[in-house]
C-alpha cells in the first residue's frame, strides 16, 4: 500500500520555504505587535494598547492558519523563533510608522508566494493565499490611516490623546469606501 504519489505533498520544496518564511513573518508581526502593546500600555495609550494586543492575536492567527496549511499539504512546517524585536519608541506616532513598516513588509512576502505559486501553477496555495492578500489591504489601510490621524490631528498632548481615542474605531470596508467607523 506504500503508494508513492500519494505519500507526497503537492507542494514543491521552494513553496514550503517561502510558506515557512511568512510563517516566521507572521510570527514576528505578532511579537512586533506586542512590543507596541506593551510600550502603549507603558505610557498610558490604553485604546491603542488593547488595539495592538489584538493585532498580536491576529498575526498570530495568520501564523497558524498558514503553518496548518503545509501541514495539511503534508509539507514540513517550521516552527519560528523570533529575536530582535523592537520594544522602545520614542512616540505614539512611532509605534504606528513602525506598524505600517511591518504591514507593508508582510504584504511584498504575500505578494511573493502569489508570483511563486503562478510561476509553478500551484494552484490551491495561490487560492489559499488569497485570503492573506485581502486580510493585507485592511491591515494596510488601518496602519496608514493611523499615521494620517498624527498628520491631521498633530502630536501636542490633546491630539496624542484623541488619536488613542481613535484607534479603535478605525476599520476599514470595502463596501463604504474605507471610510472611518464610528464618531
């Protein structure tokens, strides 16, 4: 019974690396995220505290769902470490350019695993991923529209404490235009 074909994984050895290093991204997002839930917290930025300790959650979600995904495909996933987090800022807005900066890092990795399963016609990873390429949009648009509200608002205290406010509210819908949420 020891069929070959079937005791194979349909995906090839350079999908499994790339799979693997967004799994080691996603789990750095996750670390980064917390990093910047810790130092918010720290300063009292309550709202974008808890805001980025649910980001934390959700990278780390993406981790797993991708890590699965190898697993299922019968690849073998890589369990990440991660090392060299940033963990000081030297403002609120900081912590949301360094948020944006990530978010735009994991979008070009997405992207790549799109272009490498067209190159090898891997067509369940490019329908798998695409999920990853439409959570990245909103992951995008909350991380910009974040340091915009430093550009509209400022960065004298009363701002700093009404972009906090702010935070979690932002939310971004493809069916209203990305338009803010909420007052």
């Amino acid at each position: 019974m020891g069929n070959t074909r079937r005791n194979s994984t349909p995906l090839s050895l350079e999908m499994v690396k790339v799979l693997n290093q967004q799994v080691a991204l996603e789990a750095l997002s996750s670390a980064k995220y917390l990093a910047a839930a810790a130092w918010c917290g720290s300063m009292g930025y309550d709202n974008s505290s808890e805001f980025f300790f649910k980001q934390a959650e959700e990278e780390r979600m993406h981790m797993l769902k991708i890590f699965r995904y190898i697993c299922d495909l019968g690849g073998k996933a890589i369990s990440p470490s991660v090392a060299d987090v940033n963990v000081e800022f030297n403002s609120l807005r900081d912590v949301f350019e360094f948020t944006l900066d990530s978010e735009i890092m994991v979008s070009e990795s997405i992207n790549g695993i799109v272009k490498q399963a067209r190159i090898e016609n891997d067509y369940p990873t490019e329908n798998f991923i695409q999920w990853f390429v439409e959570e990245q949009i909103e992951e995008e648009f909350v991380a910009r529209r974040a340091v915009e509200l430093f550009d509209l608002m400022g960065e004298d205290k009363l701002a700093i404490f009404m972009i906090d406010e702010r935070i979690p509210k932002i939310a971004f819908s493809g069916h209203n235009g990305g338009e803010e949420t909420g007052a």
